[in-house]
C-alpha cells in the first residue's frame, strides 16, 4: 500500500489534514509526505502539515489545522475559541486559542494563540470530531482571562438553560465572576 492510500482514513477523520507524525506512524518518513507535496498529490499547509486537496473544505478546517499544526499531541480548542464552538456567547475571538499543555511549540502559528495551562481528562470533550475543553472549563478560563463579563454571564445562562452545568458548578462559576 502507499503513504498517500494509509494516510486516506486519517485525512477524512482530519478534515483532510495528515501531519509528519500520521506518516510516521505508519512507518513512512517526513520525506516521503514532502515528495507528495512536490508532485501536488498532497497540499503543503505548514510546517509538519499536509491536506488532500479534493477533499472539502469546511468552516472547521481552520481550528483542526490550528490543533494540528501545534504538533502537540494533547492539543485543544481552549478559552476563546471554546467558548465560540460551544455556541455559548456573541464572543469573536481574532485568533484561534489552542491548548498544549506541558508541549513546547517552537514556532508561532498564524492565527492561534497557544496556552499552556494544564488540562485534565475530565476537562477534554469534542465538537465536530476536533478535541475542545469542556463547557465549563472554557467559561471558567473566560473567568481568568478577563472575557467581558456580560459575555460570561451569557455564557453561563446558556449552559445553564441547557442544562450543561450542576448547580454547584453554576453556582462557583457565578461566584467567580
């Protein structure tokens, strides 16, 4: 089998997106997706990240490019962005907020934003097949950011009409506000 026929199933679950580290663990080399590139079989995103041109793209695309491109493996849509892809206030965020933890990322990325902060199991969900912290965590980060505050209290009553939150999360979270 080809690099580029493995590599299909991960790109359809990535919004056509693959990384030098797919490849590499399907025992292909960076070289190997860098020869795609130069042939056109496959689109040079950035450093490390590759997509598959005739695959659509999305209004997605950007924030799984955005968790890609960092090359951390526990990358997440935080702060800002969380609260945007979990429809919870009117907030625009002008970058893409990602989380990677303890991973060190040595090179800017156009339009994100990285975090370190620390990100337990139970804090991590999914929106649209892209990793995301959890509602609550998003609104609590809000909280320490300094995110105007009628976006959070839009925020929380929106988690709270759909049912998204306990009462005692509510209730610290509205403390903390």
């Amino acid at each position: 089998m080809t690099l580029r026929t493995e590599l299909w199933p991960i790109a359809t679950t990535q919004y056509g997106f693959v990384t030098t580290q797919d490849a590499r663990e399907l025992g292909f080399s960076a070289v190997e997706l860098a020869k795609l590139a130069s042939r056109a079989r496959l689109e040079r995103v950035s450093h490390g990240l590759y997509r598959f041109p005739e695959l659509p793209q999305t209004e997605r695309d950007d924030y799984m490019r955005a968790v890609l491109a960092t090359g951390a493996p526990d990358a997440i849509l935080s702060h800002d962005t969380a609260l945007l892809v979990h429809d919870l206030c009117d907030i625009n965020p002008e970058v893409i907020h990602v989380n990677v933890g303890k991973h060190r990322v040595r090179r800017s990325i156009t339009g994100v934003q990285l975090h370190s902060d620390h990100i337990s199991p139970g804090e991590r969900t999914w929106w649209e097949g892209i990793p995301v912290v959890t509602v609550l965590t998003a609104i609590a980060q809000g909280i320490a950011t300094k995110v105007p505050r009628h976006l959070l209290q839009q925020a929380i009553e929106a988690a709270r009409a759909r049912g998204q939150l306990t009462a005692a999360e509510l209730s610290e979270l509205e403390t903390n506000l």
